[in-house]
C-alpha cells in the first residue's frame, strides 16, 4: 500500500521505517521537498521510501499518518492539502504539547475540544483517527517493547476508516488490544494521558510503559 | 483515629460506612449542621458515626476527606475554614467535572493547573493529598470489585503525609499499588484522566474498571 508520513521527527522515521519494513511503499512529507532529515531516512529505508512535499507525500498516500509536531499539524496539514487528503484514513498521532510556558508542557488545546477534532473539523472530507499518540514510538510499532498485555484506543466518526486502522494495528504492528472509545471527540481522553503520561516517565525512568485497562 | 469526610454524595457515604467498618470516628460534615442525606447515614452507620457542619467536621477530624463536588470543594472547604484544616492531611477526592454545557461533562479547572492545587494554593497550611479521584467510590473502599492488579496515584508536596495516605489506602481500603506521582503539580494527570474515564465507562457498560500501568 502507498502510504504518506507528515512529519521528520523520531515519531515520523519510526512509524516510517517499520511501514516500509512491513513492505509498503512510503513517502515522507515536509515543508521542503529536499529536507535532509527525510533524506537520511530516504538513504536508510531503501527503495520502497522516498521524500517530497506535505503535499506531494498527501497524494502519494492512501493512508496518510500525521507525525508532525501537535502545535503545528494544522499549519502543516494545509499544506498538505485537502485535496490530496480527501476520502481517506489520516492517522492523528500527534499530541499539541506546548514546551513554551516551561516543563512540564501544557495542551494548547484539551477539555472541550482536541486537536484530532480541529483536524476533522478542518477538513471535513478526511477520515481522521486518533490513534498511537499514548504511547512512545517505539511501543507504538512494537508493542512487545513492554511486556504483557496493555491497550492501545481508537476514536473516530468513520466506522469503516477505523476498522482499517485496527487491522493495521493489529496484524502490522502487533497491538493484540485496540478499544474503540466511540467518535473523534473521545480523543480529548487519549490526549489529555499526556500530563499523567509525562509524569510517569519520571517515575518510572523512561517511556517504556502504557496503559492497561483493567475490568 | 477521627476522620471528617466533607460531602454528603455516595462518595462521602461511601468512604465514611467504610472508615467506620474499620473502627474510626468518622463525622460528615455538609452546610448545614442537620442535613438530612448526613442524618440517615449516621443512621445507617451507629454510634461511630456523626454529622456536623463542614466547620464541626473539619474540626473533628484528624484526616479530612474533600467528597465536596469538585466545582464547590474551594467553597465548601472555606466554610470548614483554614483553622480547623490547619496542620492536618486533607485528601482531596473531587473532581471538578462541570455538567452545565452538556454530556460528556468538561473540567472547571486542567491544564495549566488542577483542582488539588488550587486547593492547596487556597489553604497552605493543609497538607493536600490528591488520590482516589481516578475510580468510582465503590472501587475506591474495594479494589477487589475489579479483579487482578491495578493502580491508584497519589499526588502531594508532602511525603510525610503521602505516606499515611498510602498506608491508609493499602491496609484500610486494600489497595495493592500505590503509585506516587510527585508533588500536588501531578495532580494535573490524575484530573485529566477523567475525560478517558467517562468515554471507558460507555465502552464498558459500566464504572467497575481501572487503569493499570504496565511496565
């Protein structure tokens, strides 16, 4: 499958890497289309990766995974364009942390709304599911990082988008529990594990830890 | 020991039968010295058990319960006033949830601060001990509703204090893991899982689950 990446962090390259692992065809997408950090990740991944624009990496995917920056997706989704979005799957796993007011970070949107519902909101047409953004990377394309079993969450309002991205889950990164938590307000929850998640990791010295629901 | 629970809801009755099953002194205060909600539980719970103001309760215990609702608590715990509150452990089981614009209900305070910390900002001399706040009252006095092992935080700039809470929550309550997060800050995280909260008990039909960190 042709799938797009926004973004060139650690998320983006992590999730990048394992897609083209799992034989997919990926595009990372940037502001420029020559970013030196796709470049590298380009260099390391072989043939199936390549590098473009926000909005050429859009039109290459049938499934588009937003890895940028929460504080700016909006930004970088526009450039993306809605036109090379529309009518597919856009895999939220960003988290709007806001390191300007000092540490710990602060949401710059919780409560009342999230950012995966001003992403939908935004662009109507898309498909967007939250998803991955309560863990660290690593876990979230190898979930055997922590032992046992613990949960991953879904929320969306397509039915059918989120049953894809289960599957996805499921038999490609290897997630053996995905609760669906209901329509794409239910992300506020998912992002609002940031504070409790950012303390944890001092507790417990690093971020190889999630969260299981227990009943 | 005499305990005071401020509130007269399930929470508070909750809490104060099971403090009185376990031999303490336990007196509910409310705003009015004859609230009839406190009259039938002390009827229910003998001779251990008595009501008061929140004034006469907080003056009463050794340990304070806040069971207040999260969006009165800093009005309630005025009227139990700073000079019966002054030196003692008050912990702080509310959650601020505002249910005036609609379902799912909304935080009155998160983010960039936290109910139990404006509880402490408002009354110094306290020594505020957030916990609790992440499960339903039954849950609360009984783990075992909820089969197998899972956490309850605990928040506070006291360690003295946190750790009688926590011997409390573990041979009082039975509560096997005892998650401290830090200071009364962390609050935010335990506050914040609220949203996700509400959105578990539509996906599992009910209150009786709980988070666990896998580690």
């Amino acid at each position: 499958m042709k799938i797009a990446i926004l973004g060139t962090g650690m998320v983006g390259s992590t999730i990048g890497s394992k897609l083209v692992q799992l034989g997919h065809e990926v595009k990372m997408g940037s502001r420029t289309a020559d970013n030196p950090k796709a470049a590298d990740w380009v260099q390391a991944n072989g043939e199936k990766a390549s590098q473009g624009t926000f909005a050429t990496a859009a039109a290459h995917g049938e499934i588009i995974f937003n890895c940028t920056q929460g504080m700016v997706s909006l930004e970088a989704l526009k450039m993306a364009g809605e036109e090379n979005m529309k009518g597919k799957i856009l895999i939220d796993v960003a988290n709007a942390l806001d390191f300007s007011k000092g540490m710990p970070p602060t949401l710059s949107v919780c409560n009342t709304t999230s950012l995966a519902e001003q992403i939908q909101l935004a662009f109507p047409g898309v498909k967007v599911v939250k998803s991955l953004n309560t863990v660290n990377c690593n876990l979230m394309v190898n979930p055997k990082l922590v032992p046992g079993d613990h949960d991953i969450f879904l929320s969306g309002d397509d039915s059918g988008a989120k049953a894809q991205v289960a599957e996805l889950l499921k038999k490609g990164f290897g997630w053996k529990s995905v609760i669906d938590l209901g329509d794409i307000s239910t992300a506020r929850g998912t992002e609002m594990l940031m504070p409790i998640w950012l303390r944890l990791m001092g507790v417990f010295q690093g971020p190889n830890f999630n969260f299981k629901i227990v009943h």
